[in-house]
C-alpha cells in the first residue's frame, strides 16, 4: 500500500465531490499578518465585533477562511451582516459558501465578492425563514 500526503488526498477528495478550490483556512497569526493587525488578540476582538467569520478549530486554536478577505485583504463588505443573521460563523459560512437555486447555482459568497450585499442579503434572510425557491 502506497500513502498519499494529506495535500494529494484532499485535492483527490475535493475532486471527487466536485468542487474545484481547496478552501484555505488560516491561523490567528496567519490572518493577523494578511490584514495587518500587530496582535492576535486584535484578530480575535475582530471576529467577537464579526467584523471576521472564525471558529474553533479541530486541534488548537480557531481558524478562519482566508475566501472571506478581498483582494486587498480586507473582510468582505457585508460579512458581518451576514454573520449576525447566522449568528454562528461556521453556519454563516459554510452557507455563503453553498450553491443556492435561487442564485442559477452561484454561492452566496459570490455575491459578497462582487459587492452585492442586498442580493446575499435577501437570500440569507429567505433561506433562513424556510424559503428554499
């Protein structure tokens, strides 16, 4: 039997399931360097603002994904509209990160890239009163 290094086995895996980007999870320290903050204590102040989507991760410390900062590395607007309407950040975002029907198939989290929040908005806000269209 020949043994895959972990990176080989979640691009097969990502690969079977379809989806095409591997989602990148980042430290407190990773994400502190990425926005420019000196501490991380400034980047867990952040996310209990939800200025940033973060949550426990399964060995020390939290994660948070690196999709939720722009090009600039900054959070995505809206992003804390939206983590307030979840009010958990892992449900927030494996959400915007979901190919809804009602978006022809796009993510929430799409939206969010392109500047529209109202549209993201409008979705959360039916998909969490149970309006699945």
């Amino acid at each position: 039997m020949r043994l895959v290094p972990a990176a080989e086995a979640r691009r097969r895996m990502q690969e079977r399931a379809g989806t095409a980007v591997l989602e990148e999870l980042l430290s407190s320290d990773e994400i502190a360097m990425r926005l420019g903050l000196k501490t991380r204590q400034s980047v867990h102040d952040w996310m209990r603002k939800g200025r940033l989507l973060g949550w426990q991760g399964a060995k020390r410390g939290y994660v948070f994904p690196a999709g939720q900062l722009d090009d600039r590395n900054r959070p995505l607007d809206g992003l804390q509209h939206i983590g307030q309407l979840f009010g958990d950040a892992y449900a927030a975002w494996a959400w915007m990160t979901t190919p809804k029907t009602a978006l022809d198939g796009e993510t929430p989290h799409a939206l969010l890239v392109r500047g529209d929040l109202d549209r993201a908005v409008e979705i959360a806000e039916g998909d969490l009163q149970g309006d699945f269209a």
